[in-house]
C-alpha cells in the first residue's frame, strides 16, 4: 500500500509524522512524495494561528478533491487541527475517512492501520520513528504539552498538560537516530527549559543535556524553545561547557514592552529580559540567539512597537522570527479592546524584517576572515555548490554558508552532504556567508580519514574516497 504523508507546521508536529510514518511502515506501507498514485492520503496539520490553519484546509480540500476525482480512496487528517477542531471538521468535511489529535501516537497509528485493515503492534513506548529531515539531523521532542498562560497562545489547549518524556527514553531514541548516521540533535518543546518539572519537581534540562552528550556519534547538540521565566543557570553552565553543545540558543521573548509583556501574561518584564540576556552573554562566549516575537498584539501602541523595533536594531539577537498576532478562540486575548488593525500589523511586520536584515548583514560581514566548522545539508545544483550551516544556524529558519571550490556533486562525493567541513569565511552576502574549505570535510571528533592507494592519498567520507 502506497500513502502519501503531508506534514505542515512545527518541528514538533515532524517529530509526530515521523512516527506516524514509521509505526506504518511495520505494517508494510510504503510512502510516496506524491498524491499520485498513492492509496490515501495522510494530512497532519497545524492549527495554532490563522494562516497555518487556513493552510492547513486548503491542503485537506485538495486532497478531499482528489478523492472525488477517484485518484485516492482515502484522506485522513491528524494533528493540532484536528486536535482543536475535530468535532466542526468533522461536520464541516464528512468527506475525510477519519480525523485524529496529535495526543498518543501508538493509538493514532492504530486507528490509521485500522482503517487502512493494517496490521499494526504495540511495540515499545513510542512506534518506530522513519526520518523525514535530511539523515545528518533530526529534532528530539523532549516534552509535550503546555501550561503556561501567555495569553494569546492556543497551545495549551490543543497540545494538552505538561508532560516530560523521562531521561532513558530520549537517550535511547538519540542512540537510534546516531546509529541511523545523525550528526545533530535538535531538541524541541513548547518550553525545553521546564524540562523535568513534572517528573519529580525539579527542572532536569541540564542533566539531560549532559546525557545526550554521551551518546557516541552526535556531534551537535541545539536548543530551540527556551523560556526566559525558565533559564537556569546550570543550564547556561552546560551549554558553556560541553564542547557538543552548539553556542545558539532560541528563546522567544515576544516582546520587550514591560506593558505588553504584562498583558501578554509573560511573568517577566524588560529588566528581567534584559538581566537575562547579559547573564546569557557573558556565560556563554559567542553566544548567537534566536528569538521570535509577535507585532501587532491588542493594546501595541506605537510607543511599544519603537521600544521593540530599538531593542532589534541595538543588534540583541543574532536571528529573529516576527510572527503578526493572531486572534485565537479560547484565548485571553482573543476578546482583548484595541485589536490592531491587518495593515498595521504587516506595517511593524515588514519594518522589524527590515531592521533585522541589517542587524544580520553586520553580523555576516564580521565573519569573513574567520575559520569555522559546517555542516554540509545540500549540493545546491544551480548555483554548482554545496551548501551548508556554521553552528550559530538551525536548518530551514536560519542562515546557509555556500561552499566554494568542493568538487562538484556525483556519485563519488554524495556523501559530502552530512559531512563537516572546516572553512575559511570569504564573503558575505546579506544573511548568508560564501566560504571556501580549509580542511576536507571530515567527521566532526575524528580527523579526515585517509587512504593511499598506489602512492596517491584519498581522503575517506563513510568509507568512500572523495577526493584526491
Ligand atoms: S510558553 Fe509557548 S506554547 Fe506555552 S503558552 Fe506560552 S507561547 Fe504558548
């Protein structure tokens, strides 16, 4: 049986697919790029703003067209969509063969091989996990769920309480994804830094993170989702200290207005924010970090906005994510007077951007000269040059460094995507920085291997030779 599986949204929700997909998979199911010439349909969605959900229809409607064309027999919806408004789409879409939540991924892969008259086993405390990243990364989901009160966040409704999955678990499930040849570790969660909370009333994000650093074979190790009422300082500690342990941290802040902070129930103001940043700063040396914020929220006056739109253009992150705020149902915010009008919004939206991309060509121009290590993700076939991330850059959000003078992709050098590859910093262009390598791509820990065969030296990648 052929399925294509659509994921839309978050790393979170392609850490759910991947087990969707690999929990199928022992049941026989092979999975196709396309709708064409699959059986179904697998649609997981999104649901937390306005256009993921918008998204997230248009896709279910195409597919519910394909299957009134008579290409596919059956379309299936899971995910915060679904999670959220299952009953409404329930009636709205009687088309759909089956919607499911996001909240136990052994029941809804069991519903899935139900349906699909598959016969699925419970195994274990997860279902098997198929990659659907690049195979050199792949996200750790280390907890689930939400229960903080920012006021215009429908999260916690959709992804439910609080819940860490415990220390042997990730640890296990990080020794199969090294064994599967991944070289980064991304971990993810509503909220990484509460981490252990619920397990025994102690924040656990630094024992953690020491144990994944153990696990033979992970070279990077990134945290994405921090929550500054959260940061601890032994957790600043590990990150200074394990050499895995890449130095970029993604902490949403949302805003920098104590006023909107208040309003947006963020238990922390701007002096708190602002302590926080320089204690982050000085704990860990070249500290590059993500934030994202939201423009746009009820009550943002302009006086707000400039506090924001100053606090970027002082250069306080390395990376930033603007979101427009979202008015969402069965949120405090939702009925909240000064709603900001869509024009506004894109207004502050389009000028944030703006005063970032300048914040981040600085950032770029300061590196040329500089030697660092990348990890190669792609062969970029028109621009005829592998392309890659220094450690201060997570896949799909933030920057790329193109890779001159590597020998061009075939056969023989595949295997340079995954690889890591000292460079020297050439350029920069914008957001992304042009480099050429110093060393030949290698595994991170271990010097290039090398082979000689008949007097000459080839360096090896995965046992290959890839250049001479
Ligand atoms: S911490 Fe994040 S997921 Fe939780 S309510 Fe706040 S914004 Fe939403």
């Amino acid at each position: 049986m052929k399925i294509n599986l659509i994921t839309l949204g978050c790393p979170k929700n392609i850490v759910d697919s991947e087990f969707i997909k690999g929990g199928l998979k022992t049941c026989g199911v092979e999975f196709v790029n396309e709708a064409k010439g699959a059986e179904a349909v697998i649609i997981n969605t999104c649901g937390f703003i306005e256009s993921a959900k918008e998204e997230s229809i248009d896709t279910i409607l195409q597919a519910v067209q394909l299957k009134k064309l008579g290409k596919i027999k059956n379309v299936y919806v899971t995910g915060c969509l679904s999670e959220r408004y299952g009953t409404e789409l329930r009636q709205e879409i009687p088309e759909v063969d089956g919607f499911y939540g996001n909240r136990d991924m052994h029941k809804i892969v069991a519903g899935l091989a139900q349906q699909l008259r598959l016969k699925y086993e419970l195994v274990g405390e997860h279902p098997a996990r198929a990659g659907l990243t690049p195979k050199h990364y792949a996200y750790l989901k280390i907890s689930e769920g939400c229960e903080h009160p920012c006021t215009f966040c429908a999260i916690p409704g959709i992804r439910g309480n609080f819940r860490s999955t415990p220390i042997p678990d990730l640890v296990a499930q990080t020794e199969r994804l090294a064994a599967h040849d991944v070289k980064e570790l991304i971990l993810v969660a509503q909220d990484t830094t509460q981490y252990g909370l619920d397990l025994n009333g102690k924040q656990q994000l630094p024992e953690l993170l020491r144990a994944l650093c153990r696990v033979d074979g992970i070279e990077w190790i990134r945290l994405m989702y921090a929550y500054p009422y959260h940061v601890q300082t032994a957790m600043l500690e590990v990150i200074a200290e394990e050499p895995k342990i890449v130095k970029y941290i993604d902490m949403p802040i949302q805003h920098i207005s104590s006023r909107l902070l208040k309003r947006m129930a963020r238990r922390v103001d701007r002096a708190f924010t602002e302590n926080l940043l320089a204690q982050m700063r000085a704990s860990i040396p070249e500290l590059a970090l993500r934030t994202s914020v939201i423009v746009g929220f009820p009550g943002e006056t302009d006086e707000d906005f400039h506090e924001l739109l100053d606090f970027v253009a002082e250069g306080n992150f390395e990376r930033l994510g603007v979101f427009t705020y979202s008015p969402e149902e069965n949120t405090p915010a939702w009925g909240l007077p000064n709603q900001i009008a869509e024009e506004i919004k894109r207004e502050r939206y389009d000028l944030l951007m703006q005063t970032q991309q300048q914040v981040a060509a600085e950032w770029s121009a300061k590196q040329v000269g500089r030697r660092l290590p990348v990890l190669i993700d792609e062969y970029d076939a028109a621009a005829q040059a592998y392309r890659g991330r220094t450690a201060w850059d997570c896949p799909e959000i933030d920057h790329n460094v193109l890779l001159r003078a590597l020998p061009p992709a075939k056969k023989s050098t595949a295997a340079l995507v995954g690889a890591f590859c000292e460079v020297e910093v050439v350029a920069a262009q914008d957001y992304d920085l042009i480099a050429v390598p110093t060393r030949r791509p290698h595994s991170y820990s271990s010097p290039a291997p090398v082979q000689e065969r008949g007097g000459i030296k080839y360096l090896l990648y995965q046992g290959q030779p890839v250049e001479s």
